[in-house]
C-alpha cells in the first residue's frame, strides 16, 4: 500500500504578503527588512498564484492551501480593500477555485492572521489573534472561527477543515478542538474534520490522532513532521541551481534515501510536511517554489506508485479509520 505524502502550505493570501505585516510588527517599522537587507515584499502577484498552481498540477500535490478571510486585517476577500485591484482579486479566488481546490483542501488560518477583529463593530483589536485566543472558550471562539468559514463559502471556498495562525488555541486546546468541530457542523454540516496546529519534527512515529470523537463525527489533529527548509530562502540572495538543489535535499535527496521526508517514508510513516506562501515566493524570486518543484519531481521519479500525495482530509480519514471508525 503506498505511503500517504501531505504537503501543508501556510499564509495563503490573495495579492498580498501576511508576512509583511508580520515583520512590520515585529520591527515595529512600515518597511521592515531582511536579513538580505531588502524590504519585505508588501503583495504577491497573481502571476505567482498561477505558477503555484503549474507546480501541484505538474507533480498531482495534494495537501493543504490556507486561504485568508480577511487577510492581515485589510477586508473581507469577498470585497477587498483599499488599493486592491479588484479584478486581479476576482482570478486569484478563480484559481484558487478551479486548480488549487481540486488538489487541495482549502482551509481558513482563522480570519486575519493579524490583529483580531471584533466581529461585533468590525474594527481591529490591540492583540493580535494568537494572543486573543489564549483567554477564550469554545463559547467565543466558535463564531470566530464560524464566520472565517462563512466568508470563504462566500467566495466559493468551501473548507474541510482549520489551521491555527501561529499558535492559534495551543493554550486553550480543548476549547478551540470543540469551537473548530461546532462552528463546522454549523457552517458546513461536517461532522468530520481536522485541523492543523502542531509540528513535531522528531523521530518518525506517526502523530497525526483522533482528538475529538462524537456521535459518528470526529476531529483530527493533523501534525507536520516535515520542517519548512524553503523559509530560508527568504534570507539569502543565492537562487542558482546548485542552492536549489541543496534545499531541496533537506526534504528529499535526488535517489530518494536522504532529507526528512525519506526518513518518513522509509519508515512507513504518512508524510506530513509543511511550508508558507511567503517562503515558496523568496521575496519575489521564487527560489522555494522552484524547490518545491524539484521535490515533487523527486518524489515521483525516487517512490513513483510507493508514495500518494494525499489531501488533509483524505488523510484525517485514514487517521479516524486507523484509530476505530466511530458508530454512528
């Protein structure tokens, strides 16, 4: 039976860059830098979305694509914000739609991955949501999460499941498993779902588990055993075949036996592995998207029919199933 291969992909945004507005807070500048010394691209361009989606249709990638409600705090993806072009807004959703989602599960990283909104008098708050999340119950934040689905229903981005922005009701873990399982029932009518919190890069015990079990519905959390070896490619302006290939080698090496994701493979674990928008774009020169190409191109010609990119939710079920079915 081929082994399972998820790839995660965190901070998906139309046109912009989340981690922009991520760096901006931390430095606590309107043009923050890198360790390059260049400035944080402020958007990301629907070109970019396009090639993204070549990529997992050349290699069939299967996992998950964050899409964010209402991103960095700037407006609802049905409707954008200041000095966004509408029309290019209108095609990323369009791509997003008909090639992303085919391939993978769309899944909000809860509204802003910013500041939290108050969704009473829809105006920002001080604390960004991480921080909101710790002092909350499954009272508060199921419509918080709720409504981060309603908004991608809008859209025609039906998600199958959660990811936490950063760390997102590690905290309060119990609450938000019962919050991310009622506000999908409601939103949805998903009785079985998941969510993506935790990542344990250590060993190559399987992690993914049945967290939530009710009636004949269940919850998942799924966990990354793949660290995002493409993040660094934010840093450095080195984008030559050689640096590619070396990234890539960190997940899996040309004949298949070497990186983190062989050491799953070979020791007959689903492999779960993440990275993030900003990662696969490089700041604009796209040196982890061309990694992630290599990858899959690896993964094919090294496991061909031994390994089966899968989505999260084909994944959850194979957890739910390996740990009993539940009865209806």
């Amino acid at each position: 039976m081929p082994v399972p291969i998820t790839l995660i992909i965190d901070d998906p945004a139309p046109l912009i860059n989340v981690f922009f507005w991520h760096a901006a807070d931390a430095q606590h500048t309107d043009s923050p830098k890198l360790k390059t010394g260049e400035t944080v691209a402020r958007d990301i361009p629907l070109d970019f979305m396009r090639s993204f989606a070549d990529v997992i249709e050349r290699h069939g990638i299967r996992g998950k694509f964050s899409v964010l409600p209402y991103p960095a705090g700037l407006g609802k993806i049905s409707e954008g914000w200041p000095g966004c072009d509408r029309r290019a807004l209108r095609q990323w959703i369009e791509i997003a739609r008909g090639r992303v989602m085919p391939l993978m599960d769309i899944c909000p990283e809860i509204l802003t991955h910013a500041k939290t909104l108050d969704l009473a008098t829809m105006t920002l708050l001080d604390e960004d949501e991480r921080v909101w999340a710790t002092h909350q119950t499954a009272a508060t934040m199921t419509p918080y999460i709720a409504t981060a689905l309603r908004w991608l229903n809008e859209v025609g981005l039906e998600a199958t499941g959660v990811t936490s922005p950063w760390n997102f009701g590690a905290k309060t873990e119990p609450a938000y498993q019962r919050a991310i399982f009622d506000a999908m029932r409601e939103v949805n009518g998903r009785n079985r779902t998941w969510y993506f919190l935790h990542a344990n890069f250590e060993g190559a015990r399987f992690l993914s588990s049945v967290v939530l079990r009710e009636g004949g519905g269940w919850l998942v959390s799924i966990v990354s055993q793949g660290n995002d070896y493409a993040w660094q490619t934010m840093d450095t302006l080195e984008e030559g075949e050689g640096y590619v290939n070396s990234i890539a080698d960190m997940w899996l090496t040309a004949d298949g036996c070497g990186g983190r994701l062989a050491e799953l493979f070979h020791a007959g674990t689903p492999v779960v592995f993440h990275t993030h928008w900003q990662s696969l774009y490089s700041n604009g020169r796209r040196t982890g998207l061309r990694v992630l190409d290599e990858v899959g191109r690896r993964v094919a010609s090294a496991w061909g029919a031994d390994a089966a990119w899968t989505k999260c939710s084909d994944l959850a079920a194979q957890v739910a199933a390996m740990n009993g079915e539940p009865h209806a």
